[in-house]
C-alpha cells in the first residue's frame, strides 16, 4: 500500500521532514519513491513546500495520507479528547486508611492495658488516724 507521509531528516531537537511518497512497509526514515514536497516546523510561520499536482496524482494512484500529513495541511480529524486518569487517592483510602492512621494503630497495638481491678473501699491516711485518736 502506497502511502504520503513525513520523513524526518533534521538533527536532534531540529526536526526537518520531507513529505514523501513511500510503500507502507518500508521505515520511517527509509527508501521513498519521490519526494513531494518538505515541512520546517522550526520557522515562524511553518514553511510549508508541496508538489500539489504529484501529491494528486498518487492520491488518483491510490495512495493513503498519514495522519501527520493531514495534520501539517490542517485536515487532520480533531483528536478525542484523553480519558480522565483514574483518582488513586480517593480510591486507596477507601480501601485501606491513610498512613497516619496506621501509624496511630500499631501505637494503640503497642499499648498492653492492665486488667480493670476493682477498687476497695479504703480509708485515707486522715480518716485512719482520727479513728485512732477517738479511741
């Protein structure tokens, strides 16, 4: 399957594409059948150079435009928009509580409680000695 698609050709962090006309199959930056025009996006405003006739005649020929072709020639379909990322937060701390909680449990975990005795009735220091001295 023919398609017309970029090439790119430029250095790194300068891109530069050529727009070619390529079998399907072959690698991003491999052999093409013709060159059809070429794609600066470092200028302001875009230098845009296509052979609009050749690009024609391999559209009649049956050739497939990518999709960063349509895009640089402004035909491009609107992309949908991204799903929403999932909320991790809210769902973690519906399943298990937040750190500092576990963190106040393993303290109260550590704490060994002594068992509940019951208190007697006993007499202060002051109600043994004025019953000792009414004697």
């Amino acid at each position: 399957m023919l398609k017309i698609r970029l090439m790119r050709i430029g250095a790194k962090k300068k891109p530069f594409y050529r727009v070619v006309a390529v079998d399907g199959r072959s690698k991003r930056s491999g052999a093409y059948i013709e060159l059809l025009g070429t794609y600066n996006p470092l200028t302001e405003p875009k230098d845009i150079k296509l052979k609009q006739d050749r690009i024609d005649y391999w559209i009649k020929q049956g050739a497939q435009l990518s999709t960063g072709f349509l895009r640089i020639t402004g035909k491009a379909p609107q992309r949908l928009p991204r799903k929403p990322k999932k909320e991790k937060k809210a769902e973690s701390s519906a399943i298990s509580p937040q750190p500092s909680e576990k963190i106040e449990e393993t303290k109260t975990k550590a704490v060994v409680k002594e068992p509940e005795v019951p208190v007697q009735e006993t007499q202060t220091t002051q109600e043994k000695t004025e019953e000792k001295s009414d004697s």
